[in-house]
C-alpha cells in the first residue's frame, strides 16, 4: 500500500546518472553513497560479484537509516573476448583504450544489480542487457579517449554521450546500461510500498 507520508528514498550511490534518472521521474532521491570495498573476490562469479556489491551498498546505508527506503546498485560490463571477464571502471587512459578495443565490433553484456530495502523488507535483481558495438576505427578510439568521457564509467564508455555512435544494437533494457533499470526499480518500489500515494511519473496523480 501506497503512503504519500513515506520518508524520502536515499540512494546509496555517488553515480550522477543514476541521480538524474530517478530525479527525472519526480523521486528526488537522498544521495548517501555507501564506502565498500567493491574488490571482486578470488572465484567469485560476474553475476554473484554485482548482486553482493548492490546488496552491500543498499544494506550498509540502510543500517543508518533504518526508516526510509534505500536503494543500492552496481553496473558491471561482461565480455568473453580475451582477458578477465568483467570490465570495472578504467584506471587511466589506457586501461579505457584496452577495454574499447576488446568491446570494439563485438557483443558484450551489461550487468545492472540492484538491491531495495525497507524495514525488514528488501527486493534485489540483477538485470542484463546485451550491447554491440560496431568495429572502432584508431582515430574514433583516440578521440573518444581523449574525450575522458571514459572516466568512472564501467567498461570504458557512457550509452548515452558520444559512445551512442558505437551502438549498433541494444538488446534489452537501455536505462540498465545507463547504470539502473527503471522498469524494474520502480515495479519493486511498489511492491515494497516505497512510492508516494500521489506518486505517477513524477506528476501528482
């Protein structure tokens, strides 16, 4: 059940994109991001590693916060092609031109978890979306390097700037690989009862 009395949402997320999204849709979250280690652990799975990080993060600010619905989630990009299989955020400028290389005219995965909890309610997924790239030329790889545009973005690279015009087909969520899939994130708000009663896409109902 719906509560239009229902304490803000906090984000336990430092991530501007996911800020924005959710801004967009009228939810004006808290931001408290949550200080974790986000080290893979030895033989620990893709999809086990970002699950654990989006439960982490949503459980660590929630014990601060016990009260108010907090939301936690991590993006990771997933590629087969050559070296470890999951792609964090660049180190420096050539650590991003390593990770566009191994992307450049192949398939990879983009893996969004999320982590949802309320009380002693919580919701957690991880959604996956497919993205190929078109093959780079070397002048379109150094000039999106030198663009920066790179920097804190998980495998290398931001859908939606300038790296769109690498995109040849999106298959799934687009807003997962933006950094949090909404259609989700919003169906388990509900279920949780996490949204305000006047609550309809940002607009009172």
């Amino acid at each position: 059940m719906r509560t239009s009395t229902l304490p803000r949402l906090v984000l336990a997320s430092n991530s501007p994109r996911r800020r924005e999204m959710l801004e967009r849709l009228g939810l004006e979250p808290e931001i408290v991001p949550a200080d974790v280690d986000e080290t893979q652990l030895a033989g620990e799975d893709p999809l086990a590693y970002v699950r654990r990080l989006a439960a982490l993060k949503a459980h660590t600010i929630a014990a601060r916060h016990p009260e108010r619905p907090v939301l936690g989630a991590d993006t990771i990009v997933w590629s087969d092609e050559g070296g470890p299989p999951v792609l964090g955020k660049p180190r420096d400028a050539e650590d991003a031109r390593v990770m566009l290389t191994r992307l450049s005219g192949r398939t990879h995965k983009v893996v969004t978890a999320y982590h949802l909890v309320l009380r002693d309610r919580e919701r957690g997924r991880s959604i996956e979306t497919e993205v190929t790239f078109r093959p780079l030329t070397p002048p379109e790889l150094e000039g999106y390097v030198g663009s920066r545009e790179w920097e804190g973005k998980a495998g290398g690279y931001a859908i939606q700037g300038l790296a769109a015009a690498f995109v040849r087909t999106v298959n799934g969520s687009y807003t997962n690989v933006v950094g949090l899939p909404l259609c989700e994130v919003l169906e388990d708000l509900d279920a949780l009862g996490a949204l305000p009663a006047d609550w309809a896409l940002g607009l009172k109902a």
